[in-house]
C-alpha cells in the first residue's frame, strides 16, 4: 500500500500507555454480551447500539500518536484516507456532509460509551461517541491465526469498521437496531449480516475512491483484502474453532459473501450498489 500521498489524521486518540482500564472496576453485562460475540470479526453493530442505552462509564482521555510507532502512524494515515476520501464521496454522492470519526487505540480493555470493549472483541464500532476502537494486537492475530497478512488487510479492518460510521451517519444502523428488536432472532441475526456486508461494501467503494485520488494501491492489495474478508467469514471462523457451520448463527456472512460485497464496492465505487437489505438471499 503506497500512503506517501496520504496524509496523517490527527484524530487518533492513543489510550494504551496506560494498560487494560476497566472505567471505574466494573465489567456490565452489555461487557459480557460483547464479549460473548468476540469469536467474530468486529461487534455485531445492533448489539453495539443496545449496550448504548446503558450508562457510559468514566471516559479516559488519551495521548497523541508517537512519531517513532510505525504501525500506529500506519492507521492514522489510513484514517486519513477514510476521511479524505469520504468526505468526497459525501458530496457527490449522498446530500449530506462527512463527519469524522476518531480511532482509539488501547490494549486489554478501555471505557467506551457502549460499554467497557475489550481486545477479545476484535476491532469495533461504538455509534453512541462514534469511535472505532482497535487492540492493534489484532493485527498479529490475523497474520499469524487467521492466516491475513498484509498492510492492505489492515487497511481493510480499519475501512470496514468506518464503514459502520458511515452507516451510523446515513441512519442505517438505527433504523435497523428498531427492526432486529421487532423480528425472532434468526431473522435479527440476518439483518446484521446485511449491515456488517454493506461495511465490507463501503470499504471496496473506499478503497476504489481512494486509489482514483492518490493512487494508494499496489499489485497485491486487493487480493489481501479479500484474504481477510474471507479469513473473517462466519463460516471460516465456526469451522475452525467448533469444526461445523450453523449459517443460522451467522452475523457477519460468509466468507463468499464477505468478498462479494467488498469487490462489488471496489468495483463499481458507488455507496448505492452496497444495498445488502435489497439484494436476494
């Protein structure tokens, strides 16, 4: 991935000098819910926005970005790239504007307004502060257990999870919170593949726009989203750690799916062709 175009955000907010901060000592149960999801890649956003309802513990405030920490500089600038980039796609394809989210960066466990997160959940979206939250240890994970290596597939991880800030800006995530309580949990659970399947989508489209602009790819990058999006697969994930799929169970999609929906964004670079809720199946 080539970012010598690209520049640094600035809204990083570094939490991990401080170690696993619990907000006050207590784990709530929207905590345990959490993290009863962490086999999954992210947090399903509905059960995100029903822990949000619950009283925000104490926020810790956190540091700037150190000049000499290469892999933490890596995600602001990827950051910045989702805010540049989308911040056009805004204008010129939706009628409202861009708002930027802010990236924490922490280890163990840090306060959030949906709940204490914890690294087990794997990077996650909090619509009540807007934040994505990221254990960067997560990114040894995928290249040593899931098998996803690569600066691009980070790049993804990172695209995806402001594609749920995206989501939370258009309403989506509201409004599809208000369905899921109204529907027998399988069908919840669908609803959720169909929102985390637009965030893999919205990341393609980001990936499209931003390679137009300052031609951040390089040969190889796109096969190393997709590696991830498949590594991240609710099929993948099931049969590796209980060795059978229960598609009923699913909230991500599957790993088919998952690259479906990132190269379809990738591909045509238009937020309109990342209705999941529309498509059959």
């Amino acid at each position: 991935m080539r970012l010598d175009r690209s520049r640094r955000s600035r809204n990083v907010e570094d939490r991990r000098a401080g170690g696993p901060r619990m907000g006050g000592g207590r784990i709530g149960l929207g905590a345990i819910v959490l993290a009863l999801v962490a086999m999954y890649f992210g947090v399903d956003p509905s059960v995100v926005l029903d822990l949000a309802q619950q009283q925000a513990p104490q926020q810790t405030q956190g540091t700037a970005v150190p000049p000499d920490d290469a892999q933490a500089q890596f995600v602001a600038t990827v950051l910045g790239e989702t805010e540049d980039t989308w911040r056009e796609i805004f204008q010129t394809q939706t009628t409202g504007q861009y708002q930027d989210t802010t990236l924490v960066l922490f280890r163990g466990a840090t306060p959030t307004a949906c709940g204490t997160g914890q690294s087990a959940m794997g990077p996650f979206y909090c619509p009540a502060d807007r934040k994505v939250y990221i254990d960067l240890a997560f990114f040894d994970e995928m290249r040593s257990r899931l098998g996803a290596p690569g600066d691009f597939a980070q790049a993804y991880v990172i695209a995806h999870e402001v594609g749920h800030h995206v989501q939370n800006l258009l309403g989506t995530l509201g409004r599809v919170n208000q369905q899921r309580a109204q529907v027998s949990p399988s069908q919840a659970n669908q609803l959720s593949v169909r929102l985390e399947l637009q965030a893999d989508c919205y990341a393609g489209v980001w990936a499209h726009h931003a390679d137009a602009a300052r031609q951040v790819l390089e040969h190889g990058d796109i096969e190393e989203a997709l590696g991830a999006a498949s590594a991240v697969g609710d099929d993948t994930l099931q049969r590796r750690q209980q060795g059978r799929v229960v598609p009923d169970s699913f909230t991500h999609g599957s790993s088919a799916q998952r690259m479906q929906w990132f190269q379809r964004g990738y591909e045509t670079g238009r937020m309109k062709a990342c209705d999941t809720f529309a498509a059959a199946g």
